[in-house]
C-alpha cells in the first residue's frame, strides 16, 4: 500500500472515529435520560401496585412498608460509590492514554520530524548575516581581505518554536476577548443595577404595594437574567475551545500529510488518533456540561473532526499542484515546522502540564509517557535499521 492511499484512508478513519468520541457524550447522556424515563414510567405501573398490594396486605400500621427506610439510603449509597469508582477508573484510563499520546508526539518531534526539517532547510543553505566587512589583514606587505564564510541560521528550530508560540498567541487571545467580552458586560450589568436601585429607593411602585409576591417575581427575574448569562458565557467558552482545538487539528493534519515515508505517516497517526479523540471527548463533555443545544453539539464535533482530514488534503494539494519545486519544497517544509511547533505545544503545555499537576498516578502516568515515546524510538529504529 503506497503513501497516498493511506493517507486516503486515514482521512476517513480520523473523520469517523472522532466525529464518534465528540458525540460519545452526547449520546450517554440521551441514554440516560431515556433510561430515566423508562424506570420512572416502570415505577410508576406494575411494580407500584405490587409493592401498595404487599404493603397493605401485610398488616403494618398505617400501611407502611415493612421494609425498613434505611434500604434506599443504601442502596443510593451503594450506587453513588460504585459510580465514583467507574468514574475514577475511567479518569486514569483517559489520563494513561493522554500521556501515552504525548509521550508519541514527543518522540515524533525530536526523534522523527526534527532531522528531517533540519536537513530541508540545511539546503538551502541560509547562513547568518554579516554585519561587518571583509577583515583586511597585511600578506607580505600587502592588503588582503580575509573571506570568513558565515555558519548556517538554525532555520528549522526558530520555525518550530514560531510554530509554539503562534499556537500559543492563538489560545491566549482567544482567552483574552473572551475575558474582555465578559468584564465589560459585568461592568454595564453594574451600572444598570445602580440605576434601577436608586429609581427603586425613591419610590415604591403601586404594584409592590397591591401584589403581595412581587419579590418573589422581581426573584424570579433575576435567577432567569444570571441563567441566561450564565449559559451565554458557556457558550463563548465552548466557542473558543472548539475554535482553538480546530487550529491544533488543522495543523496535525498538515504534518500528517506532508509526510513522505510510510513509517512517519503511521507514528504520527497514531498519536494524533490518541490524542484527537481524547480532546474530542473531552470537548463534547465540555459542551453536553454546559448544557448546550443539540445542534451546537453537532456542529462543533462535525468541525472538529474534519479540521485533520482538511489539513490532510491540503498537503496533498499542494503536493500535486507544485510537484517538487523550490517553493513547494519550501512551504512544505514551513508548514511542517509550524506543526512539529504545535506538537510541542500540545505535550509540553496541555499533555504534561494538566496531568501531572494532579497528585494521583503519577507512577503510571511517567509509564506511559516512557511507553510512548519507546514505540517511536522503536518504530524509527526498525525502520532505520
């Protein structure tokens, strides 16, 4: 099987299979909410009636039940604590996986695509500036300027720390407006408050004076104002997540598709799947906790899973329109950097970060880093050897 058909491939496989864990979410909670339902429903016939016939016939007094009332506390208990415990294992399995993923891509930057850009860009052969003149140096009497050549720039590594930091200007801009958009909107919350108290402490309308539950109106105006800015600010938030998680998917995809060499093609599959699912998943849990609308939901996950695909076929547009010229070599290369920047990014500030600031795992979280970044070492080893 050749390069282009398994990028073909894994287009669709990257597509479907995060488009499934964004919806992952979404779909558990429509689960239970159904399975509610239907218990409710269930209680409510037959079983009711049986446990009325049981209790009434049985004797007690004043039709209670025999069964003593700390049975359902019990139970709920015993329930609460089997769902923690999933809970957790599930938490560490994602938090393994997680730091397998970065151990991948840490392995891919250093080991796998960082000779590579270097030895592209070492062709071109761009060497640092020189700022002064010739040295002239005496030759017998005689005035000699001294040719001194000029070391290369290290191209590729301000590329890929451009690439770090570019992601990195993204997110926190992102942040930033959304800090903004909600400080100012605080601030003229305030001064409408204060207007509204003092037309209020200098009169008292009639209608406080007839309607004895006009507080609780005026209470219930406020709760339904701070839910209203409360899922407007969920909103935004889960706009700038999305928006900045498609930038890191559309750059993983272009480094997924320029890549020439089968083997790096694969390792960096697997690490953008382990990763792009994991982020995925979390992102639809962000949304469904919000309490955000169906269709939002799926619009996002939709985005979401197909910024790598695009990213994809971008390389391959650009590899077939340009051949293998100057410029196509050159962008390619850019482009690369840029997303070997981002992987970087992702292991150094989201991956290791967020999990190892927590004080549980830490053991198996180190495993799985070592883990992952050994599949690379070995898989490049193999290859190489």
């Amino acid at each position: 099987m050749d390069v282009t058909t398994t990028k073909i491939l894994i287009i669709f496989g990257l597509l479907i299979l995060t488009l499934f864990a964004a919806l992952l979410p979404l779909f558990c909670v429509q689960y239970s909410s159904l399975k509610r339902r239907r218990q409710r429903r269930s209680s409510e016939g037959f079983w009711a009636k049986l446990f009325w016939c049981c209790n009434t016939g049985s004797g007690s007094k004043n039709g209670d039940s025999p069964i003593p009332d700390d049975t359902g506390s019990k139970m709920s208990k015993s329930s609460s604590s089997s769902l923690t415990k999933r809970k957790s294992r599930s938490q560490r399995l994602m938090s393994a996986l997680n730091c397998f993923a970065g151990g991948i891509f840490l392995g891919t930057s250093f080991i796998g695509l960082l000779p590579e850009i270097r030895d592209t860009f070492e062709t071109f052969e761009i060497k640092w500036p020189q700022l002064s003149g010739p040295k002239v140096m005496l030759v017998n009497g005689t005035k000699v300027a001294e040719e001194s050549e000029a070391a290369l720039m290290p191209i590729a590594e301000i590329v890929i720390t451009c690439g770090l930091f570019l992601i990195l200007i993204v997110e926190q801009t992102a942040h930033g407006v959304n800090h903004w958009y909600h400080k100012n909107k605080s601030k003229k919350q305030k001064r409408g408050d204060k207007k509204t108290l003092q037309v209020e402490a200098g009169e008292i309308t009639a209608m406080e004076m007839t309607q004895p539950d006009g507080n609780s109106q005026t209470n219930n105006s406020d709760t339904d104002d701070e839910v209203k800015q409360a899922h407007e600010h969920a909103s935004i938030r889960s706009l700038m997540l999305v928006a900045s998680l498609s930038v890191h998917s559309l750059l993983e995809g272009i480094a997924m598709g320029l890549q020439k060499d089968l083997g790096s093609v694969m390792s960096i599959f697997i690490a953008v799947l382990f990763h792009k699912m994991l982020m995925a998943f979390s992102m639809g849990t962000n949304l469904v906790q919000s309490k955000q609308a169906i269709k939002k939901v799926l619009v996002a996950a939709l985005i979401f899973s197909m910024m790598s695909p695009v990213g994809i076929l971008t390389s391959l547009i650009i590899e077939v329109a340009g051949g293998n010229g100057y410029v196509t070599t050159l962008i390619n290369v850019v482009l690369q950097a840029i997303a070997t920047g981002t992987f970087l990014y992702i292991t150094f500030f989201e991956v290791l970060v967020a999990e190892f600031e927590g004080h549980g795992q830490r053991i198996t979280k180190v495993v799985s880093l070592l883990l992952g970044y050994g599949a690379i070492l070995g898989s490049i080893f193999a290859q190489h050897g």
